[in-house]
C-alpha cells in the first residue's frame, strides 16, 4: 500500500513538472511585441494663438472744459481729423456775457487806477512843497497800490473768460482718426464729460484677450508673429504690454502686440497673434503611451533585464497635440511602452527593439 501511494505521487508530480515546463516555454514564445521609446529630457518651445484686433497706440479721450448745450456736431466716427481742427461747439451765449462782464470789471479798474495815481502825484507834490503830511501822501501810495492789485485781477478774469469763451470749441489734439462718439448735437455735455475718442496716427497695437491659462506660470517670448483675418499679410510684432489684473467677466488677460513697419493698418481689423514660449526642459511623451493606475495618468515601463512591464503613474504637466510632457515619475533612460499598450498586464513579458537613447 505504502509503494502504491508513493508511485502515485511521483507519477503526480512528474505530471505538474511536464504541464508547467510547457506553460512557461508558451509564455516566453507568446512575449507581446510592443514600441518602445527611451526617456530623455528635451528643450520644448510650444506656441499659442489667439485672436485679437489692431488698434492705435495712443488714442484721446476729448471734452469740453466747459458745460453747455451742443450746437455743432462737425465729425462722426470713422472721420479723419487733423490737429486743431474744430470736432464740435457749444452755445457760447453765456461765456460771451461772462466776457464782457470781465471786460466792464476791467475798464473800471483801470479808471480807478488812473484816479488813484492822480491823486498821489498830487499828494507827491503838495508833500514836496510842504504842504501836506507824510500821512496824506501814504495813503495816496496805498490807495494806488490797492487800485494797481484791482487792475491785475480784472486782467486774470478777463484771461479767463477769453479761455472759457475759446474751450466752447472742441479741437482735436492730433492727426488721427475718431473711433467712438458719445453725445449729439441739442445735448448739454457736462464739463470733461466723454465726447470723442480720437486715435493717433502712427504706431498700432494688436490687442488680444489671452487666457489666463495661457500666461500663468509660463513666461512668453517678446517677439509674436501677428496676421491678418482678412488677408495674408503677416507682421513682426513685440509684447509691449501685459495687464497685471485678470479680467473677472471672461477670465482673460489683456495683452498689447507693438507691430512693427505697420503705421497703416486699418484699425479694428481682425488678427490672429501666435507667440512662442520660452523653451522649457521637459519630457514628452507620444499620446499612444499613456495609462491609467487608480485614476492618475500612467505609463507602462519595460525592465531591461527581464522583459517584464510595469505600471508607473506620472505627474503630467502640459497636455499638447500628439504628445503630453511628464513633470515628474519618470528617470532619464527609462523604456516606456509607447505603442501596444492596450492588452498589457503587470508582469507581462513583451519583445521590443532596442529604444533609442
């Protein structure tokens, strides 16, 4: 009985050891064929684009100094304008009575002037001969003084309405082109109130609206390339300014492209402006290689010595057409399987050509 039960355990395990011999031979035979390439660090200069218009460099806000009713609209929006030329006029009924108010208060000052000094020549020459007092002749002196004073306040008002009558008259401080207007002809415009909107000739921006994304944390290169919607004509341009606040309403932050050799650009004309990134040492890795362990992003990596697969997850830092960049989780050298990745299992032994390094 006891060399009955030993014979069949020997015969059992002989069985096991002929079963599994095959099952592993299968194993190595069946190794999945997969892509691989090796990990290495590389400068990465990515682009983005976004849409924007031009507009002038400089533009003016233009009011009147004054209040009062408008009476002449001479421009409308898309006129070109030329330095000094007159936009627009007030009713100029009650700074004309305010002139000639300054002009009577100015003509009394000087008769009363002419009196005083009158009267202390007089005073001068009775105080000569001795006939009248030292306090006479002071007073005299002070009274003229006092008129002289009266005499140079008149002038100041009536300086001053003359100002007052010439601001009924708006006048465009440069060459350019009135891009907004914001009252109409019977309308009384409050002083510094808003009328026009005039941009200068010469110089023109791109404006755009970037995503906060977009800017955020990466820095730009200060040369963008700026094109036309409406045409192919494309323009060197230089980030000249980069707003400091986010925009609430959109989330965007606004940046101002200084195009350059493109004084005569139509202004609100639609662009769209491409700027590079500063270049950045990253590792990229092609779509077709990305995992997922436990819900975070993973690759499956290959162990030279034996063959076998592994799945490491990875911080993922930019996600781009094709490709996304590996923040951290991965080592220089590292075989990452980029293609096949589909039906892999850990510990699965795959054959690969060599990654290039």
């Amino acid at each position: 009985m006891a060399h009955s039960t030993t014979g069949i355990f020997l015969g059992l395990s002989i069985a096991c050891l002929m079963a599994c011999a095959p099952q592993e031979d299968a194993r190595q035979k069946n190794a999945r064929h997969v892509e691989t390439v090796a990990v290495q660090a590389v400068p990465v200069s990515e682009t983005t684009s976004t849409t924007g218009e031009i507009s002038a460099r400089v533009q003016s806000d233009l009011s009147f100094r004054v209040s009062g009713r408008i009476i002449a609209r001479l421009v409308d929006v898309g006129d070109h304008v030329e330095a000094g030329q007159v936009l627009a006029r007030l009713d100029t009924k009650e700074q004309t009575a305010d002139l000639q108010v300054a002009l009577a208060n100015l003509q009394s000052a000087e008769a009363q002037q002419t009196q005083a000094r009158q009267a202390f020549d007089r005073q001068q020459s009775l105080f000569t001969t001795g006939v009248t007092t030292r306090a006479a002749l002071d007073n005299a002196r002070e009274a003229l003084l006092t008129t002289q004073a009266t005499v140079q306040s008149a002038q100041a008002q009536l300086d001053t309405a003359r100002d007052t009558l010439g601001q009924t008259d708006l006048k465009a401080d440069a060459n350019g082109i009135i891009t907004a207007r914001n009252a109409e002809v019977g309308q009384v415009a409050q002083a510094a109130q808003l009328i026009f909107t005039l941009a200068h000739d010469g110089p023109r921006d791109a404006v755009i609206n970037a995503n906060e994304s977009a800017l955020l944390g990466r820095a730009l290169e200060d040369v963008a390339e700026v094109r036309l919607l409406s045409g192919e004509d494309k323009f060197r341009a230089k980030v000249r300014e980069v707003s400091p606040a986010i925009d609430t309403t959109t989330g965007t932050i606004r940046v101002k492209l200084a195009l350059e050799n493109a004084p005569d650009v139509p202004l609100g004309s639609a662009v769209i402006a491409t700027a590079r990134y500063k270049p950045e040492t990253v590792i990229e890795l092609p779509w077709s290689a990305m995992a997922s362990h436990a819900g975070r992003t993973a690759v499956w990596l290959v162990d030279p010595k034996t063959s076998a697969v592994s799945l490491h997850p990875v911080e993922v830092t930019a996600y781009a057409s094709g490709r996304f960049s590996v923040e951290s989780g991965l080592s220089a050298g590292d075989i990452v399987v980029s293609n096949g990745t589909k039906f892999l299992s850990e510990g699965d032994l795959v054959s690969y050509e060599g990654a290039a390094r």
